[in-house]
C-alpha cells in the first residue's frame, strides 16, 4: 500500500474523538487522562524521531511529523487542564 493509498484510506475513518491510552490512569489528579495522552503523544514522537534519523526516507519522516501533531494537540489539550493562578 502506498503513502497516498494509507492517506486516502485513514481520511475516510470517521474521528470519534476517543482517546486510547497505554496505561490506566491512575487515582492521582497530576495523572490525568490529558497528562496520560501527552505522555504517550511525546514517547511516541520522540520513537518516530528516532526512527526517522537511524533508517532516514520520506515514510519516516512523515510518521515522525503526524506523531509530533499529535503529541502538539495532546499538550494544547493538557493546557486546558492547568489550573490558572
């Protein structure tokens, strides 16, 4: 499957606004959901960074810049949660 095909196909998935985590979220309110999406945002953009920089190539790179946006858009939302002094 080529980059456009993937892009046409992903293009056509609805967005249901859910958010998956790796780990549970635990108890403490410094943990909280938006803190959990910006810490698995970030570890996986710095993967793809990675990634991206050992094997080089365009693919690399454009999954290392959709998970950089994602982990942008996790700390955007992470803001909202920062209590305003």
């Amino acid at each position: 499957m080529s980059l456009s095909e993937l892009k046409a196909l992903l293009d056509q998935v609805d967005d249901t606004r859910e958010l998956v985590l790796r780990r549970d979220a635990v108890h403490d309110p410094i943990w909280n959901e938006a803190y959990l999406a910006w810490s698995d945002a970030h570890v996986e953009a710095e993967e793809a960074y990675a990634a991206w920089r050992r094997d080089g190539g365009e693919a690399a790179y454009l999954i290392y810049r959709a998970a950089q946006d994602r982990e942008d858009a996790a700390q955007d939302a992470l803001s909202a949660f920062t209590p305003r002094r």
